[in-house]
C-alpha cells in the first residue's frame, strides 16, 4: 500500500521534489566551498581560522544567499505582476488580446470585490513582494556584515549599517543581481516566441504559429 501511495505521491510533486533537492544540494555546495574560500582569506589575513559551523553564521555565507534571493524573489513578482496588465504578442506566458477586456467585463458587472477578495484576487503577486522585501532586508543586513568581515581582512575600520546601506558597493551588489534576473526573464519571453521545447508546459506545442500567444495557459 505504501509504495504505491510514495509514486504516486512523487509523481504528483515531482517537479518541486526536484527543485528543492537542486536547491539544498546548492545551498551544501555555497557552505563548502565558501567556507574554503574563506578559510583562505583569513590564513592569508593571519587571522583566527573558523570551522564550517562557525561560517555558516558568517556574512559571507548568509549574504551570498540572500543577495540572491532577494533578485530572483523580485523576478517573479514581477513577472507575475506584469502579466496581469501587459501582454507580449507570440509569446509563451502572456495574456491574449482579449483576456484584458474579458477581466474589465467581469469586474464591472460582477459584484463589488471586498478588500478580502481583492488580497486573495492578487495574492500571488503580494506573497512574492512581501517575501522579496524580507530577503531585501536580509540582503542588506548579511551584506553589511561581510562587508566589515572584508574590511576586518584588510585591517580596516567597520561601518555601520545605514552608511552600507547607502554605500555603492551595496547597490553595486543588488543591481548586479537585479540585471541578471531580468535579463533572462526578458530572454525567456522573447525566446519563447520563436522556439519550442516539446512536452514542456513552458513552451507553445510545437506546431504552434510564433503569433499565438499564452499557450501555456490554454
């Protein structure tokens, strides 16, 4: 009974199981490698070595991970919110023509939306910008620390967390992120339009015309 019920089960959330699983193996690898990469830096800054629990809490590891967070957190609230108003002729994931005139037809003539409904009608885009937010906050935090983790290597001064905040080494960081993630988004759609990955719910069918839009929404 078991068995069947784990296949099934697996077969059902494969995607995420495997997502997830690409994810942790990342993460192991970031501590691993990072902590050797800094175990170097601090033995050629003469200073204390540290084990791999004890970089685990330091700001090179955290921020690594929340400097990227933080973009491709924004990248899909994005994506998701600029999908609600803008459509891309052709390609995969976009509104058809008509979806923008069906959505003002139904809220015109169905009943008022409470504040209720109107949170869950935009939840999606909400959760992401309300996640995108907290991992910006951390960004900036995890960042701030190995920023004065790097001065402390080069033996010089700290600063404090509002001056980082205002720092261009800061934003140089989050628009490095930023750029990466929109790119490909930008990649994604236009790419979308003309090629094809047959069986993939990410593309059109293959014998779709490069005109038809929001295929993958059928």
């Amino acid at each position: 009974m078991s068995g069947p019920r784990n296949r099934s089960w697996l077969a059902d959330n494969g995607m995420s199981v495997a997502l997830l699983g690409l994810f942790g193996l990342c993460v192991l690898g970031q501590g691993w490698t990072g902590w050797r990469a800094y175990d170097q830096s601090l033995g050629a800054a003469h200073m204390q070595r540290l084990g791999l629990g004890a970089y685990l809490s330091t700001g090179n590891f955290l921020d690594g991970i929340f400097s990227n967070w933080q973009a491709a957190i924004l990248q899909l609230a994005v994506l998701v919110s600029f999908g609600s108003v803008l459509r891309q002729k052709g390609a995969a994931h976009s509104r058809k023509e008509d979806a923008s005139a069906h959505r003002r037809v139904h809220w015109k003539f169905g009943a008022r939306p409470s504040v209720t409904r109107w949170i869950y009608a935009n939840s999606l885009s909400l959760a992401f910008f309300a996640i995108f937010v907290l991992s910006f906050a951390l960004h900036l935090v995890f960042g701030a620390m190995k920023y004065n983790e790097d001065q402390a290597l080069q033996h010089l001064p700290p600063i404090g967390r509002q001056a980082y905040a205002v720092s261009a080494a800061f934003w140089f960081s989050v628009f490095q992120c930023w750029e990466a993630e929109f790119s490909a988004m930008g990649l994604y759609l236009v790419l979308s339009i003309f090629l094809r990955q047959e069986g993939s719910s990410e593309s059109k069918p293959v014998g779709a015309s490069d005109d038809d839009t929001g295929e993958t929404n059928e």
